[in-house]
C-alpha cells in the first residue's frame, strides 16, 4: 500500500454546531489552534496543524514517533513559540495572554517530571504554590489529587523510590492540582505496566467523564480508540486527517474481511458464496478456507453460510472489521510503531 | 507571581541546603582555606622583616636623604634593613641568593640629573621570593618619584623664566617645590601585610564565589533534564520566574559566602581589608560578575555534567591570573597584564588599594565600575543563550 499525498486527503476542522431557534452564544472551545507551524532550519516540524476540542471532549493526536506529536504539544502550552498560527485555551489568546491561558491548562509531558529527592507530597505541593493555589486551600487539594490517583499511602515516600506506574500517576496528578479545564497528556503510559496502564486509562476516563476537555497523544492506537471521541492522524508535521473513530475507518471504505473454515466440497462453496448478494470477491486461501471482502461482513454471515448448504459446512468464522491501525496504515504507508 | 518566586526560591535553598553545596562550598572550604593561608603566611605574628639593598652610584643629596629617611622611620623600625651593595651587579646577586628581598639603585649622575630638570631613574629590583620587601622598596621609590617629578618641573620652569643656573636651586627650593627629602608618613608596610594576608583571603572569597553562584545556574540545566524546568514554563507563570528563584539564592549564598570569609580573615589575621563600605562594594561587583560569568557558561554547554567541569576550569583560570591564587606581583609581565581580563584582577586590585591605602570607595570605582562592565556584557551574551536555550 503507498501513502497517498497528505495534501489529497479531505481535511476540514470541524465547524461549531448551530443548534436551532435563539441560545446563549456557545462556549469557545476549551482548546482551539489553527495555522500552527514550526521548523527548524530546513525541517518543517510541524505544518498547519488546526483543530478544536470541545469542551468535555477526549481529543486524541495520533502518529508515529517523530510526526510532530511533542512539537505540536510543546506550542499548546507554551514552551515553544510557533512560527505561524495560533492557540487558544478558553477562548483566552496563549500568545497574548499567556498567564490566564496556562492557568485553564493542566499538562503532563511525557517524561516524568518531578523532583525525585523529594515525596509525593512534597512535589505537589511546590508544584502548587508555583500555580498559585491559596495556602488554605492547597493541603486539602493535595489530600484529593493523591487519593484521585491512588498514591495516599506512599505520599510520603520520595518519588524516586516510586514504581514506574506510581511515578507517571503522580505525573499526571500534579498536573490536576490547580483545576485546569484542559488535560494535556503526552503519551502518558509510555514505559507503564498493564496494571498501571489501565488504572491511568481509567482514571482518564473518569476525569472526561466529569467534564474536562482532554487531548490525548500517543501512538497507541488501542489507547486512543478507547479514551477519545475524536482524533487526528498527524504525520510528518501535518494532520492529515481527523474525525470520529467511525469516520476515520469509512476513509477506507467499508469493507470487512470475512474468514471461513468448511468441510465438503470448498470449491463449489467458493462459487455460491460468490453469488451472495454483498460479497465483493471470494478467494480459497487453503484446501477448507475461504477469504472473503464484503459490505458489512457480520451481519452477512447468517447468508453465507445459508449460502453453502448442501455442499459444505461452515466449521468456524472470523469477521475482521477496518480499524484506526488500518486507517492509519492506508494514510500513511507506515505503522504507528514505525 | 512573588509568591512562585519564593517558591523556586526555597526549593533551591533547600536543595542546596540537602546536597551540602550551601553550607560546604560557600561556607567551610573557602573559610578553612583562607584561615590556613592567613596563618602560614600573613599575620603580624612573627613580625614582618625585610631588608632592602641600597646602591648608591649617585652619591648625592637624593640617596643620602632617603637613606636618612628609612633609617629614621618610626614606622620602619625593626622591619626594614638597608643594606648597602656596592652595584647594581651585586644586588641581582644578593637578590638571587636571597641575602636581600629587594634592592634600589641609585644612578650616578642622578641627583645632578635632577637638580637640571631633566628627571632621573630610580631602578628597583624585587624578587618573587619577597614580596614583602618588593613593597617597601616600591613605596620608598614612588615616593622619590614623586618628588623628582615635581622638582623637574620646577627647574624647568625656573630656567625657561631665564633664571641663572647657578640660582635656580635656592629658587626652586625657596618656591615650595621640595628638597630631596621623601617623607614616608604611611607605613609602606602596609602593602606587604595586604598581600600577605588579606590575599589570600579576598582570593578564595573571589575564587568560591564562582563556584556558589555557578551551582545555581547549572541546577537549571538539571531542571531541564528532570523535565520540571519545561513544567514550571507551561505553568501560570512569568518564564523568568525559575531562573530568577534559582539566580537569586545562589547570589545570595555566594554574598554570604565572600562576607564571612572576609570577616574570618579578619578575626583570624587581624588585618583590615580596608573601608568596610568600600569592601563590600567590591565584592558585591566581584559576585555580580562571577554570576554573569557562570551564567554565561550555563547559557553555552547542554548538560548540567559540562557544566560542573566548564565552571571549574574558568573559576580556576580566573583565580589564577586574576592573582587570587598567586600574588599579583609575583606573577610576570604578560600574567599581570592579562589579570585585567578578569574579575579577579579588578577585584584584587580593588582590595589591595582599600586595604594598603585606607582610601574610600572613590579610590576604587574604576575597578569597580569595570566589574559591572563585565556583568553587563556576560550577562547579556548569556541571556540571549539562555533564551535560546529555553533556560529562559
């Protein structure tokens, strides 16, 4: 399969809903960039790159390692300045006011950063009082972040004495002390154990289920099909296409691929399966399989195997439904762990 | 936004508190070091000795009244010798077998050469091995010079006026320019006690003062490789938040640590490094400019390890030819001249004249004001790299 050329591929960010009669004027997005380019030298790191997250939505940036994932991140929230384009939090401009639009951001870079001399406890509270939380109110606050992601009991140890799992929850939890309407992870369960990497996807879950707008990068696809409503394909510096898992996949037609296991004759089962009304092509890939590519393959299964009755016996099926890897594979022309 | 820079600000306190820097390198190595220089080498216990060979070649009235000058001195008493050589051949010779710390020689011809209005050379000989003595003897000279300068001037001008030659010496002398006496009021001592023991203790002041304040500045490439430095900037704060937090603990401590090795020179020597006010302007400057320098550093090596290694050469070289190692005067020609490439230099300079003169801070604004050149150049180049290098 050849990667098409990024420019072909229909891209529109997606235009604010209108819903009908007269409403209050709808809330900005919690997170909204358009025209975001960087390079260095030569090199275009990122291009172009716009999209909106709503506000409660799970937006998820999915790419290789090297599309400009971090790069992308690293202008959402300051750390670099882009070249072109621009970002807003809540409506509030980063370039122009870049104090009120950091406060509404809550970002977890990839690596762990904490201090690892010092507890649990401790780096919560210095990363506290540098976001300025009230004194009164900061120890309270701190007691919840380490109860929202399970480290009560070890506040008080240093952090470099911390498991993996338990270094990337504190990570994530010093990013939540000062209440940001946005969640910014950045690839928050690289180096995880599944233990760990579920009670993070979990706890995720549970704080977008709460309301907080979350962008989501990481070249997981399995992550990012579960945690986000919507997300963008980046690649060399570019998003190259963005929508609904739903969406994404139709890129790639709707052809499922059907697997079938018979005994009797196969070869007079290929012809009638063949006849079926919704199969695009039959193929033996062996002496008793049958690879088919249909339109909508698991709710055509009660026909095909009505289908060879009589001269065959269907002994076992597998449905393979298009996927986000899929899609990703026909965009590009490389896999996410390229 | 002053809160989160007490915040950086007693972090880094802490930490530098919990690794030892704070309290080992501000404070006891530089102090230990300083007190063991004191006591070996300076201190008026034993008295200091000199003695000072003396070549008359002239035989006039100008050696014969310096001579008269140094044996009367009160203030020489019991610590200057002169002992008289018979050339300038022998001096070398005696200089080099240590027989005298220093040697002046007297031309022939140059009372004569004076008293015509057209000046005269005293030469000095000194030896690396006695400072002490280098001292005394420049004193005695730069106070002959003096003299010699003024007398020619008015010879000259009494000649040009058409006076005869045979009258323009009680004419000079009758018009206020002076005889061939130099009065030697101050102590010249009190330059040798300057180097002996004030040295040693404003030189490890100016050399850990490096190191103090350098250890903030490298801690922010720590940061950056924690990853903290990145989370502390996408924070709701000004970005110069971090490194001023860090940038003002660690001239704070290195403030502190030049302040009591200076009060420690002081109890252990019971020398004065001069006007207090004065000295501590000048230290101020020396750890505004060590903080532009290490910043300087910081803001060109990528890792927090180049940093550590990069600082301590540069500390070190600037110690050395900024004479906060070695004497200044012990060091040739080139090494003394390329010392005004350093805050060392200015700052050791600055502090020998506050404490071997007893003058104010005018005497030392110019020393001064080239260590705030020098912040303000490295301290520029550096933001500009910190910027660059998203310390900043």
């Amino acid at each position: 399969m050849t990667a098409p050329d990024p420019m072909t591929v229909p891209f529109t960010p997606p235009a604010p809903s209108t819903p009908p009669g007269p409403a209050p004027a709808p809330s900005p997005p919690a997170l909204s960039c358009r025209g975001l380019g960087k390079r260095y030298g030569d090199v275009h790191a990122v291009q172009d790159v716009g999209f909106d997250v709503a506000p409660g939505e799970a937006y998820g940036l999915l790419g290789p390692n090297g599309a400009g994932k971090t790069t992308t991140i690293s202008m959402l929230v300051g750390l670099l300045r882009p070249d072109s384009g621009h970002v807003r939090v809540c409506g509030v401009d980063l370039a122009a006011d870049p104090m009120r639009a950091k406060a509404r951001i809550g970002y977890v870079p990839q690596e762990i950063a904490l201090y690892p001399e010092l507890t649990g406890r401790e780096n919560l509270r210095f990363f506290g009082r540098l976001f300025g939380l009230p004194r009164r109110e900061l120890a309270g606050r701190i007691e919840e972040v380490l109860d929202l992601v399970g480290l009560m009991g070890r506040a008080d140890s240093r952090v470099k004495t911390y498991s993996g799992g338990m270094k990337r929850r504190i990570n994530i939890g010093t990013a939540l002390l000062h209440r940001p309407d946005v969640l910014i992870l950045d690839e928050p369960t690289v180096g995880v154990d599944p233990q760990s990497r579920k009670a993070i996807l979990d706890g995720v879950e549970h704080l977008v289920g709460e309301g907080m707008s979350l962008l989501y990068t990481s070249h997981y696809m399995e992550e990012v099909e579960r945690v986000c409503d919507r997300v963008a394909i980046i690649d060399h510096g570019r998003i190259i296409a963005e929508g609904t898992r739903r969406e994404l996949i139709a890129l790639v037609g709707s052809a499922d691929k059907v697997e079938l296991s018979l005994d009797g004759d196969v070869e007079t089962a290929l012809a009638k399966l063949r006849a079926v009304e919704g199969v695009i092509e039959a193929a033996m890939t062996g002496a008793t399989s049958i690879r088919l590519l249909t339109e909508g393959g698991r709710h055509l299964l009660p026909a095909l195997i009505t289908a060879v009755d009589g001269c065959a016996t269907v002994t076992a099926t597998q449905v393979i439904e298009p996927d986000l890897e899929a899609t990703f594979l026909h965009l590009t022309g490389s896999t996410l762990r390229d | 936004m002053w809160r989160a820079l007490a915040a950086v600000g007693a972090l880094e306190l802490r930490t530098r508190l919990r690794d030892g820097t704070a309290l080992v390198i501000a404070l006891i190595v530089p102090v230990t070091l300083a007190t063991l220089f004191s006591v070996a080498l300076g201190g008026d216990d034993p008295p200091l000795r000199a003695t000072v060979g003396f070549v008359d070649l002239d035989g006039g009235e100008f050696p014969a009244s310096v001579r008269r000058e140094v044996v009367g001195s009160q203030e020489l008493k019991g610590s200057v010798t002169l002992r008289d050589l018979p050339g300038r051949e022998e001096a070398r010779r005696a200089l080099d077998a240590d027989e005298v710390g220093a040697a002046i020689v007297f031309p022939a011809g140059f009372s004569r050469s004076v008293g015509e209005g057209r000046g005269g050379d005293v030469a000095v000989l000194t030896s690396p091995e006695s400072p002490l003595a280098g001292v005394v003897a420049r004193a005695i000279v730069d106070r002959i010079s003096a003299l010699v300068d003024a007398r020619t001037l008015a010879v000259r001008a009494v000649l040009k006026a058409g006076v005869p030659g045979d009258e323009v010496k009680e004419m000079v002398e009758r018009n206020g320019a002076a005889g061939p006496s130099p009065a030697l009021e101050d102590d010249p001592l009190s330059g040798g006690k300057v180097d002996l023991s004030v040295h040693y203790g404003s030189g490890m002041a100016a050399l850990f003062a490096f190191f103090v304040v350098g250890a903030s500045f490298r801690g922010l490439l720590t940061e950056r490789k924690l990853g903290t430095l990145d989370r502390m900037r996408a924070g709701p704060l000004a970005v110069w938040v971090p490194f001023a937090g860090k940038a003002a603990v660690g001239f704070a401590l290195a403030l502190v640590s030049v302040c009591v090795t200076w009060a420690a020179s002081v109890l252990v020597s019971g020398a004065t490094w001069g006007d207090p006010p004065a000295v501590f302007v000048v230290l101020l400057a020396h750890v505004l400019a060590a903080a532009a320098i290490t910043m300087l550093v910081t803001s060109r090596v990528k890792t927090d390890a180049q940093a550590d290694g990069v600082i301590m050469v540069v500390s070190f070289v600037m110690a050395f030819l900024g004479g906060s190692l070695v004497p200044m005067h012990s060091l040739p020609g080139v090494l003394q001249a390329a010392a005004l490439l350093t805050p060392n230099g200015w700052t050791s300079t600055a502090l020998t004249e506050l404490a071997g003169s007893g003058a104010g801070l005018a005497a030392v604004a110019g020393p001064v004001a080239v260590l705030c050149a020098i912040t303000t150049v490295a301290g520029g180049l550096a933001v500009l790299g910190m910027k660059k290098g998203t310390l900043l």
